[in-house]
C-alpha cells in the first residue's frame, strides 16, 4: 500500500507485541497483589480498621474511576503525539489533563467530604463509627490527587512505548506503599490512617520517578508542563468518560450480582464474592492486554500505517484468544479443585465451587469481551464500547435475577453469566473488527477527529516518519 512506503519496518510480530504487553499485564496483577495484602496489614489493627476501608471501597471506585479514565486518555494522546512524531506535544499533554483531573479532584473531593454523613447512613454505618469514618474519609479525599498524579505519569511512560519503565515504577510505588504500610502499623500509635499517608508517599514516589525516567529517556523540559495544550477536553471526555463510566459499571454489576445473590443466605455471599474475586484476578490483565494493543494501533494509525495497525490488531486477536483458550482449559480441569482445597466452611466452598463448575469455563470469554471492548475504547469508540456493556450487563442482571427465584438456588444466576460470557465473546470482536480494523483502510482516522496533529496542512494528511518501534528489542 502506498501509506506503508518509507515504513522502516513492518508491524510488529506476536512476539513483540507479547513483549511490549507483558510489563502491563504484570503491572495490573501488582496492582491487585497491594490490595490484598493492604488488607492482610490492616488486619493487624483489628476489624474496627478493615471495617472502615470496606465502607470506604464505594468512594475509592470513584477516584479509580476518575483516575483510569484520566490515565488511558492520556495514554492514547500520547501514542498518537508518539506515532506522529511529534514528542515535543506530551509534556503540554501531561499537564494539561493533570490540571483537568485537579478540577475534577477539587469538585469531586468537596463532595464526598460534605456529603460524609449521608454517605455514612447509605453504607449503613453505625452512630459510634460515624466520626472515624468522617476523618478516614475526608483524609483519604484529601491525599487521593496523589494517586492520580502518580497514574499521569505510568500513563505517559506507556504512550511512549516505555511500558517496562511504567511497571518499575508501579512497583516502586507498591514497595514503598507497603514498606510505609507496613511501619505505621507498629507501635502505640498505630491506626487506620497509616494507609492514606502509605498511598500518599506511594503516589509522590511514582510521580516523581515517571518525571525522572521521561526526562532521561529524551528531551521533556518539565517547563513545558505548564504550557496549556488546545483541544485536550475534547479527547478527556471522548475517550475518558467512557472509560471511567466502564470502571464505574462494574462495580454496579458486582454490588447487583450481591443483592441477587443475597437471599440465598451468607454462605452464598461469601462463596459466591470468593468465586468472583479469583474471577477478578483472572479477567483484570485483559484489561492491560488492550492497552497494550490499543497503545500499538495509535501509534501506527497516527504514524500513517494503517496497514501495520491492521496488523497489531489482527495479531494481538489472535495472542490473547491462544492464551485464554490455555488458561481457560487449565481452569475448567483444576478450578473447582483449587477452590475447593482452600479452608473454607462446607456451604461456602460448596457455593464457590459450584460457580468455578458453571461459570469458570467462560472466564476466557469474558477475557475477550473485555479486551474487544477496551480497545474499542482506547481508538476513539468508547461510547459504543460502553453502550454495549451497559445493554449486556442489564440483561444478564436481569435474566439472571429471574433465572435464580425460578430455580430457587443461585445456579440459574451462574448459568445466565456462563452464557452472556459466551454471547459476550461472540458478538464484541465482529463489532471491534468492524469499527477498529476496517477503520484503518481510511488514512483518515476516523477514531482521532480530536487530537489535530501539530503543524497540520490544510491539503490534508500527509504521510508522516514511521512510529519509533518502541516494543522492537523490547524497550523499558
């Protein structure tokens, strides 16, 4: 094709893009290894201390929402500056959604902290409990900024390419989190504030290592930070709204899934939350696995090679079925084994089981629909991604519902999730293909109307050098 003449190289091969995604895929497990053993330190301060960060986990779903859909739009700025070689644009960018997610901070935060008391009597929260929630709340709002600060940085380390750089800082932040985590708890003074002031200097380090590692990795004058970028709202809430609402849906869908599940007694909760959890850890890298991809077709769509977009896209489809098609064969032989050989009670490790039985052999589908509907959403698709989610999520909620009072047992629930995976799988890459990969035999990119290259001409795009093959050799 002539778009792809003066390519240096071809698309990179499935190698290489399993090199390029794996520092995401492990970064996103790191990820959720902090958060168990978050717990596993607070235990030590007793229930009162992981009482108060279960009635907090609400809250944090919208910072985490805010923060990942701030951190993917500015990922795929980024790769597109990047693709288009124009890496002088990014420290602008950096800034500009940094000030953006400030605001949204600002608002945000002085809601949640004056709206404490009617937060506390939703959650339930009793009198005498009232006032150390107020406090933890109002002193995690107040160091959250931090977080985000710290997800700018990642964010940019990935857009660029430097996606091993972004996992040895995300480390770095657990490590010091939990180091400071860890120190806090000891001694008279000990308390359940220790974690906002852990996550505190957990975000201050990795911010201030992402600023160091672009620095030495080329030219980013940090002077340029302050320099306002035009048109950067635009892309936040073209791409990071839907974002953010997907993060958001999913808590919705696992508060909806309890409440079904609810009636059935505790040993079905806590089975069923168990269950879902290994879920979780199971279906969270495809998550990263379409960023990586997404990271990719940006970079060679704004670089002028849809053919090589083509390419990561039909490729990266094919790297991640093969992988799920594995983990979903070992899960389906070993999974109800593995549960059932935890210490648990008789009808909770029934209850797990049962759903490892009839659900676990579609967690691979699951996988899928979500790397579809991620990189749907990282190239410009995200309201379709996230209207697709939200009609899936309502019907399987609502069948599902029924399906268990039918049934009178949860099995009629977890069948209704085993088939919906299967739907799900089915129907969002033909949707994904459609509107990602055909996209490219356009030079105009019809997913990035709102990111003007700099120095554009009025006669229309122009052929630009080729991305800088960031996951050749495996950069990081």
């Amino acid at each position: 094709m002539s778009a792809e003449r003066g390519a240096p190289s071809g698309a990179p091969g499935t190698r290489a893009i399993a090199r390029f995604a794996a520092p995401l895929v492990t970064g996103s497990l790191v990820g959720q290894g902090v958060q168990f053993l978050v717990v596993t330190v607070l235990g030590s301060l007793g229930g009162s201390a992981l009482y108060l960060r279960a009635v907090y986990v609400p809250v944090a779903f919208l910072f985490l929402a805010v923060n990942t859909g701030l951190g993917i739009t500015l990922q795929v700025l980024t790769a597109r500056r990047t693709g288009a070689a124009q890496p002088g644009a990014v420290p602008a960018l950096l800034g500009s959604v940094a000030r953006i997610g400030l605001l949204v901070y600002v608002v945000l935060g002085a809601a949640v902290v004056l709206g404490a008391g009617p937060l506390a009597a939703l959650m339930a929260v009793p009198e005498a409990q009232r006032p150390a929630f107020t406090g933890f709340l109002t002193v995690m709002t107040l160091v959250s900024p931090l977080g985000m600060t710290g997800e700018l940085g990642a964010a940019v380390l990935r857009g660029v390419g430097a996606t091993g750089r972004s996992l040895l800082i995300t480390a770095a932040s657990a490590a010091v989190t939990l180091t400071c985590l860890t120190a806090l708890t000891q001694g008279p003074y000990a308390s359940v504030h220790a974690l906002p002031w852990s996550l505190a200097l957990g975000g201050a380090v990795e911010t201030a290592a992402a600023l160091l590692l672009l620095r030495r990795r080329g030219p980013f004058p940090l002077r340029d930070i302050a320099r306002r970028e035009p048109g950067t709202l635009r892309p936040v809430m073209g791409i990071g709204m839907p974002v953010a609402a997907s993060v958001a849906l999913l808590f919705v869908v696992e508060f909806l899934l309890l409440r079904v599940v609810a009636p059935f007694g505790e040993a079905a909760v806590a089975g069923f939350s168990l269950a879902y959890t290994v879920q979780a850890v199971f279906i969270v890298p495809a998550m990263s696995y379409a960023s990586s991809v997404a990271i990719l077709v940006n970079q060679r769509r704004a670089a002028g090679h849809p053919a090589q977009a083509r390419a990561v896209m039909r490729r990266g489809a094919g790297l991640i079925g093969a992988c799920y098609g594995g983990l979903t064969l070992l899960l389906t032989v070993a999974g109800p084994g593995a549960v059932g050989a935890l210490p648990l009670d008789g009808a909770t490790e029934a209850e797990a089981v049962r759903f490892m039985t009839l659900v676990g052999p579609t967690f691979g589908c699951t996988g899928l629909a979500l790397v579809a509907l991620g990189v749907m959403e990282q190239t410009g698709r995200g309201p379709v991604a996230i209207a697709m989610n939200t009609l899936h999520f309502g019907c399987v909620l609502g069948i599902g519902a029924w399906a268990a009072r039918h049934e009178g047992s949860t099995d009629g629930l977890y069948a209704v999730l085993a088939v919906g995976a299967v739907i799900g799988a089915l129907f969002s890459w033909p949707v994904a293909w459609r509107l990602v990969y055909r996209a490219e035999d356009s030079q105009d990119s019809q997913a990035a109307p709102d990111i003007p290259a700099a120095g554009s001409s009025p006669r229309g795009p122009e052929p630009r050098p080729a991305a800088p093959d960031a996951v050749r050799g495996g950069e990081s």
